[in-house]
C-alpha cells in the first residue's frame, strides 16, 4: 500500500457510500484477496475513493492508489505515467474520477493496459455521491439475468427498430461480424465496464433515421448541458452519419456539432446499445448512470474496435440517450418487441 492509499484510509466519507462501494468491491469486481488492485482518482472525488479504499482493505487485497492532480496538471495529455507502471503488475483497476474537456485520450491510455492484459477494469467516471446512492445500489445480479437475456435475444437480432414519443424513428441493421457484449456490473476480464452497469452493446452495420435527445450527451457536454427534456437535441443520421442537428439550445447545437467532427469518425455511429439498469428509475443529468437507464442510447466516434470487431478507430467518443423507447428485434424468425414505452417486456 502506498502512501496515497494511506492517506484515503484515513479520510471520512459519508455511511451512505458504504452500500455502493461494497457492491463495486465484492459484487461487481469479485475482487480475490490474493489479487492486487490500482484505484485512480482525483481531488473532487476522494470520499467515493475513501469508501471504496474501505471496501479494499477490508478484502484484505494489495492495492496503490493515486490522486491524479498530485502527478499532473488538468486537463491530463497523458495518463500519468506512475499510474500506468502500476497497472502493469495489477489485475484489476479502479477509475473514479471527474473528467475534463479533452482528457479522452488519457483514459484511453489506460484502456489499452487493461485490454492488452485483460485486467478487470471499473470504469466510474463522474461518479457522485448521487449514484452512490441510486445506481450503485441496483441489484446487480438481477441486472446481470435482464442483461444476459437481453444479449441473447439481440445476438439474433438482424435489424433493430426503435420509436419515442419525442420524434426517435431509427433502424440499425447489424453486422453479423461485429460482437455484442454485456456490461452489467459483473466485470470480468473479457470486457472492462462502467460502474454502475447494465447494458448491451455492439457497433452497429449502419444506422439510419433520427435520433432525439431528451435525456442527456455524454463526455464533459453532459455537465455543462444536464437534462435535455426542454431543450433535447435532435440528430439526423444517414448511413451511419450525422447529416444533421438541432436544438433550439444553439450554444448545445455547436458544441454537439464540434465534438462529432474532430475527426472523419467523430460523426460515425460507433456504438448501439440497450440500457438494462433496472434500477435506475430516472435519467439524473449524468452520463455514467444515464446510459444505463433502460432504453436506447448510441455514441458517435470510437467503436471500442478491440472487443466489437470494427475495424475503424476514432479519437472521440459521445453518448446520446432519449426516453421512453418502443424497441423491436427482427430476427429470421421474425420481429418481438423488447420493450413498450421505456418498460421491458422480458422478465428477468
């Protein structure tokens, strides 16, 4: 343990964050006494570290952890380089940490150690006292069996249909070459996971139709901009392209518009996905547990290549979420609706 880990143990957190942490701990990580584990955080967020460094000295497992403005200066161009050597002798890895505009390309430095080595890794960015409370304390073996019988169904699924009272009418035909996955909150070294979990994702073949936005963006756009149900945002794709978007928040429109065109992917469908935190009753204005709320979201930009197959590559990454989906699978052996109104219609 070194001496940032020390200095976590000694700090007060709130009892309400005990639950959460506990469940990222035993439940989520499945953490083995005999494994060692690199917990990353900042300043904003150190009584959610102190809860879960709690929670890892009372496993009993090695552990280091680091406070990332004690190595570098915000926004991060890099990963610091003492949180990457530690990784190198860990098997899982602990990310709880409030992000900054631009700061992408760091974390995905970290990403590249857990896949190479296959660690089991928990993603909690702008993780908040909030959360802790509401979406780390979900069920998530209930979450896990919705998630696993979502997975199956969508495996088959040819074309995904999708409708909300707000305006989405979109189809995304899939590609039988690219993988789906299942991020549920049961991480295991096959594919890192947010935390709290609960959805099913694939790159899409091609998407086409609208999408609107009533729930919130991802990245850093999702703290500036919160809860979009006054003001969504409404996004036209073509052939797996944003070809269009509207909102009558203009200053959301540019920034949106911006971010989708940093590079000649950013504007590319790269992730489809089906939210199956059930949960999570309400979308909050935070993208870590709002892409889990049941429903449909999709991200323009990087299509996470090394586990879905896609051969493309992409520098940026932003998540979209609405509300209030209808959701139709076909099949070969013909068309079942999964869910009716922001509902699921499969029990779990």
């Amino acid at each position: 343990m070194n001496e940032t880990a020390a200095h976590l143990l000694s700090m007060d957190f709130p009892a309400e964050f005990t639950q959460g942490a506990h469940s990222a701990v035993f439940t989520c990580l499945r953490i083995d006494p005999r494994e060692k584990v690199t917990l990353i955080t900042d300043r904003a967020t150190e009584p959610i570290a102190a809860s879960l460094a709690a929670q890892l000295a009372t496993r009993g497992c090695a552990w280091n952890a680091f406070v990332l403005e004690d190595l570098a200066p915000r926004p991060l161009t890099d990963m610091p380089a003492a949180v990457l050597a530690d990784m190198e002798s860990s098997q899982v890895s602990i990310f709880a940490v409030q992000v900054q505009p631009n700061e992408l390309g760091s974390r995905m430095q970290m990403t590249d150690v857990v896949n190479r080595r296959r660690m089991r890794h928990a993603h909690m960015v702008n993780i908040t006292p909030q959360i802790m409370c509401q979406g780390m304390r979900a069920d998530y073996d209930l979450v896990d069996r919705l998630s696993q019988k979502v997975l199956e169904r969508v495996r088959k699924a040819t074309r995904i249909r999708a409708t909300t009272a707000a305006g989405t009418s979109i189809a995304a035909d899939m590609n039988p070459a690219y993988k789906w996955f299942k991020t549920s909150g049961i991480i295991s070294p096959e594919k890192w996971g947010n935390l709290p979990g609960g959805e099913c994702f694939t790159a899409p073949g091609e998407v086409n139709g609208t999408f609107v936005v009533d729930g919130v963006v991802g990245d850093w756009l999702c703290a500036r901009y919160s809860l979009l149900e006054r003001t969504p945002l409404t996004v036209e794709i073509a052939a797996n392209r944003i070809t269009r978007c509207a909102s009558a928040n203009k200053q959301l429109e540019a920034d949106f518009w911006a971010y989708t065109h940093g590079d000649e992917n950013s504007d590319r469908v790269g992730e489809f996905a089906i939210g199956t935190n059930v949960g999570v009753e309400r979308v909050i204005g935070n993208i870590l547990q709002d892409e889990k709320f049941p429903g449909i979201h999709i991200a323009f930009g990087n299509p996470y290549g090394e586990h879905t197959g896609a051969p493309w590559r992409s520098s940026t990454h932003i998540d979209v979420v609405g509300l209030g989906f209808n959701i139709w699978l076909e099949t070969d052996a013909g068309e079942e609706q999964i869910m009716r109104e922001g509902r699921f219609l499969i029990e779990a």
